[in-house]
C-alpha cells in the first residue's frame, strides 16, 4: 500500500494556513511549539563526550554529541579515545543516518574530521558559518581554500577546483589515502553569509539549500552529507530541517517541522537553537512552495510576508539557548519521564511522525 501523496498545491495552501495560524497573537503558535521542544533530548547521555581525554575535542564544552548516536571512529593505535568526535547522526526522511551534523574542527581535530569523511564514505560537506565573526573563531580552516593540497593524518586533501555562486561557495576537493592508490571527489558547499545564531536572507538560504537538493537528488547515496556550522546545532539544524522537509515535499508529503525537530533533538542537543531559526524554517519553506529557490526568485506575499515580518520583530535569541553555549538544562517536566524519551528512540518509533507506516519512504 503506497501512502497518500498531496499536490504541491495543496500543500502550500495547507502549510500557509498553519503558518498563519502560528503567527498569530504575537507568534503565539510558534513560541507554543518550540518551548514544548525545549526539554527534548535533554536527558540523553553524553558520556564519551565528557570524559576528561576527550574535553578538548569540543569547540564549546557543553554542546556534546548523544552517545546512541555519535559517530565513531574507527581506534588508532590501541587508543580506546581515538574514535571521539564530536558529531552525531540525525535523520533526514530516509534513515536514521541520512545526514551527520558536527562542530567545525578546530585545529587538533582536523585529522579526525577527514577521516570521519572518509570512513563514513561521505561525498558533500556543507559548511553553514564564516570561518570567522569579528575576531573570533568560528571554524578552524580544513581545507584548501585555493588549489593546492594539506595533509591532515593519513588524508590528503586536494582543492581541485573553486566555484563563486551569489552567496556561496563550492568547490572540488580530491580525497586521498596516504599510500592508497584510490581516491574520492568531495563537494564542498560553503554559505559564509549565516550569521550566528541569526538567520540569513531567506531568498538566499532557499536558493542554496534547493542547489544542494538537487545535487542530493542526482548522485547515488553512498553515504551521509555531512553539515556543520560552528557547534553543529543551530544553523545546522536548521538547515538540515528545511531541506528534509524539502525533500518530503517533493513526494508529496506534508511538512510538519515541529515533528522534524524533535527528531533531530533526539539525535544532537539543540538542533534549531534559537526561536528566531524556527520560525525562519516555516518562512523558508513557505517561500520555497511558492517558487522561491528556483531559476527565478519570486518573494512570496501573503502569509510568507506576514510570517517575515513576525520574524524581524522577535529577539536574537530565547531563553531555550542564550548565547551560550555555557549552560545546559539536565532536567526534564514530570509528566516526561526518561523512559518515555528512551521509547522514543526505539528505530521502530523513529521517524513515524513524519512517514506513515505504509509510506515506501518509511524505513520501518
């Protein structure tokens, strides 16, 4: 039995009504829907990521990947800590492990950034940060930005060649083996233009987000993409959240970002940080139904208008994660007891909420 599949149409008139209705009252809607998604995840594990030898690992000491789903490295030299990193696999409508969300590298994490790429026979990398804000750091430089080539460990990294698109970046890197006479060819997109912790213009955002859809759709998986920002949350989810629910579009399936993000928060603490990047997500979505992200920009009016408008009113931040990466809530509502979360994250309840059973896009 195939699943129920709805005109795209229909969708955006579906979607631009519950747009509507979210915004409305102040954005009560949206404010409703991302508080109740601020405990999500909250009691998960994060012990690899805490341990003493691996502290130094992370760009920012409380933003640590869920040990059900952290991606492991394969172990160097008999050192049990070798196969840190500080990623997690997140969903994106056809697995559990459509997508690998991680912190920029820092500069003593390059080595095992590259050889997660290769061991996880990743083939684009999206990188959703300016290297850096001001004067701080926001990702340490990974790769060639020119061609030429670096070493990082045993990977050899080759900027072949470097594409200018009107707010990003895309270029060629050959990946290579130390002494293996194979090697790999890498996209790499890079939207410099995403402030942190903000959003973009939302034109731009749909155009490069559709660019990389339909390079998604054109080459076989052969394994995740991998996103990052600065701490692999907040922009990364967002981004991660709006070309999933492109994608499901696409098939005629109706979006519903609330159920999104709280699968991905299930996968990596705070993906889509801020209320700001929530309601950017349905405003995006929403002007890319209305034709926004093609050949030709149309800004959409109407409720995607009402829907910008909210979002240029609301503050840079909430209270789910002020600038902080410094904090963290370990506590969670007592009418969500842990056991429930941990029936969440059985694979057969995964992901439901979005495919219906008999959907063929559901890996069950």
């Amino acid at each position: 039995m195939r699943v129920q599949t709805t005109s795209r149409a229909q969708i955006r008139q579906e979607f631009g009504l519950r747009c509507q209705t979210l915004a409305a009252n102040n954005t009560k809607g949206f404010k409703q829907e991302f508080e109740e998604l601020n405990y999500v995840g909250k009691d998960l594990p994060t012990r690899a990521g805490d341990m003493e030898a691996n502290k130094e690992k992370n760009r920012y000491p409380y933003i640590l990947p869920y040990d059900h789903c952290r991606v492991r490295l394969s172990v160097q030299n008999s050192n049990p800590h070798s196969d840190y990193i500080n990623a997690n696999f997140v969903p994106g409508g056809g697995s559990e492990r459509d997508f690998i969300c991680t912190q920029g590298p820092l500069q003593n994490t390059m080595a095992d950034f590259w050889r997660m790429v290769w061991e996880q026979n990743v083939r684009i990398i999206v990188m959703v940060t300016a290297l850096r804000h001001k004067d701080i750091v926001m990702c340490d430089k990974y790769w060639p930005l020119e061609q030429g080539k670096v070493y990082h460990g045993l990977i050899q990294v080759t900027t072949v060649s470097r594409k200018q698109g009107p707010d990003y970046f895309m270029t060629t890197i050959n990946l290579r083996q130390r002494d293996c006479p194979t090697d790999r060819i890498i996209t790499h997109y890079y939207y410099p233009t995403w402030p942190d912790r903000g959003v973009p213009d939302s034109s731009s955002l749909c155009v490069f987000t559709e660019l990389v859809r339909q390079h998604l759709g054109a080459i076989p998986r052969l394994g995740p993409v991998v996103v990052h920002c600065s701490a692999g949350v907040g922009r990364s989810g967002t981004f991660v959240t709006l070309l999933w629910l492109m994608q499901l579009c696409t098939r005629g399936i109706r979006p519903d970002i609330r159920a999104a993000v709280e699968d991905l928060r299930l996968h990596r603490m705070w993906m889509v940080q801020t209320l700001e990047q929530y309601i950017f997500v349905h405003q995006c979505l929403l002007q890319w139904l209305s034709g926004g992200g093609s050949a030709g920009i149309q800004q959409t009016q109407g409720a995607s208008s009402n829907i910008n408008q909210r979002v240029q009113d609301q503050p840079h931040s909430s209270s789910a994660g002020r600038r902080g990466h410094n904090h963290r809530r370990r506590t969670h509502p007592p009418d969500q007891p842990q056991t429930t979360m941990q029936q969440r994250l059985h694979p057969g309840n995964l992901l439901r909420r979005l495919l219906p059973t008999s959907s063929p896009f559901n890996p069950g």
